[in-house]
C-alpha cells in the first residue's frame, strides 16, 4: 500500500530533528562560563589537528546522508560540501582551526539547509518553534 504525502513529512520532520540534535552536540552543546560563546564536539576534536577534524567528519557525514536520503537537490548538497570543506581545511589549521571551528558551526548550518529544503519539499515550516534553534 502506497504511502501518503504525510506520513514522508513526519518522517521528515524526525530526520530534521535528529539532524538538528546532533549539529547541536557537534557545534553548540557547551557554553564556556561567563559567555554566550557555544562550542560543541567537533571544536574539541580540532584541538587535535587533522585527527579531530577528520574524526568530525563523521558525523558530518550522517547529515549528508540523510539530506541525500530525503531527496536534497544537488546545490543544497554541494553548500553542505563547501561548508563542511570550509570547516575541514580551516579547521585543521593549529590553534586558529579551534577558533574558527568554535565560530563556524558548519554542521548547524547544514543543518539549517536541510530544514529549508524539507520544509519547502512539503510546502510549510515544520515545527517551528525548533527551527529557531538552528
């Protein structure tokens, strides 16, 4: 039996939502005291050059997966390709890759591009109140 046009949009929706936790954990689970500064995992992995960010990309690329899986257009993937090629090279860099990857949140931002892309694919904002998040 065919499924219908809602039941993609909630399993939609809970990828989304998946995704948008662990950008959070990778780019944003802590807050260093006495600022508004966020940094989550994948800034403390690039304190070890190369390994750290290449260790990062792994989850990084559970993200794309799953942006591929729900039907991403080739551009949506290629500006997850340059963000996370931004964060990678940039962030391999000793001592300023740390900072930079504290600042650059690439995982957020794919993750943001996905919630576009699927609340557009479904004609409406999904769960709005968690897009704020991102």
């Amino acid at each position: 039996m065919p499924r219908d046009t809602q039941s993609f949009a909630i399993e939609d929706m809970a990828e989304v939502e998946r995704v948008e936790r662990l950008a959070a954990s990778l780019d944003s689970a802590f807050t260093i005291p006495g600022t508004s500064i966020r940094f989550g995992w994948d800034g403390i992995l690039s304190i070890v050059p190369g390994v750290g960010d290449t260790l990062a990309l792994l989850p990084a690329a559970y993200i794309f997966r799953s942006a591929w899986k729900m039907g991403a257009p080739k551009h949506v993937i290629g500006q997850m390709a340059v963000n996370s090629g931004i964060d990678y090279v940039i962030g391999s860099i000793p001592v300023i890759g740390t900072v930079f990857d504290v600042g650059y949140k690439s995982n957020r931002k794919n993750a943001a591009l996905i919630r576009q892309f699927v609340e557009k694919k479904h004609g409406g904002a999904l769960a709005p109140e968690r897009a704020a998040h991102v």
